[in-house]
C-alpha cells in the first residue's frame, strides 16, 4: 500500500468522534422538539377544560350538564376549536369511575366530541 493511502488510527479515532457528535446533537435536538410539542400538548389541555368549566360551564362541580354538551356537539368540532383558541386537535370524551368509556350516545358509537383524527380506544372521536 502507498504511504497516502493509508489511514492513521488518528484520522479513524477523529472521522468517529466527529460522527458520534453530530448523532448526539441530532438526538438532542429531537428530544428537545418532542418535549416541547408534549408541553404545548398539555398546556392546551389545560385551556380547553378551562374553557369548558370557566367559559361554557358545561362542567360544574365534577358534573357534567348534558344539554350544554349537546349543544356543543349541534355547534361542531370547527366552531368549539375556534372559540377555545386551541390549535392542535382534540377529542373531549369521559370516562367513569372505573374508567370506562361514557358513549355520548344510545347507541354507543359516538366516543366524544372533536377531531376525527383522534382515536379513543381506536375509534374516531366524532363517529356516529
């Protein structure tokens, strides 16, 4: 082998460190990214059910008024994430004390009211 061909275990020992870096950055990044998104998440949680006890009352002491909720549901998803704010999508949906699915409906297809990109319990939120 001509002497410029050959790798140093120096020049190896520095390509290696030099990717190990970057890969960690990368990491980094994308674990800051996704802590971030997973805070907006929860903060927007917080406002939407501010919003329902606070601006529509549909919520007053742990109960819910079931005529309010329908009225919310006749309004739309599109109409309710405009009046909250809330940019990400969502599904408001109850459980019981053992917490189990309350169906919004008799039929017990309709799992909440929200996006239909969201899944409860692998149905869409708004299917009827």
């Amino acid at each position: 082998m001509k002497k410029g061909q050959a790798w140093s275990i120096d020049a190896m020992v520095g390509v290696f460190l030099f990717v190990m870096i970057i890969i960690s950055v990368i990491a980094f990044s994308v674990s800051q990214t996704h802590n971030s998104d997973m805070a907006n998440l929860k903060q927007e949680g917080e406002e939407l059910f501010s919003a329902l006890r606070d601006k529509l009352n549909v919520i007053n002491e742990r109960k819910i008024d079931p005529a309010l909720l329908e009225t919310l549901n006749d309004e739309g998803y599109e109409s309710l994430k405009n009046f909250t704010g809330i940019s990400s999508d969502f599904c408001i949906y109850f459980v019981d004390e053992n917490d189990n699915l309350v169906f919004l409906d008799e039929l017990g297809e309709m799992v909440g009211i929200g996006s239909s990109k969201v899944l409860i319990n692998g149905t869409p939120c708004n299917s009827t």
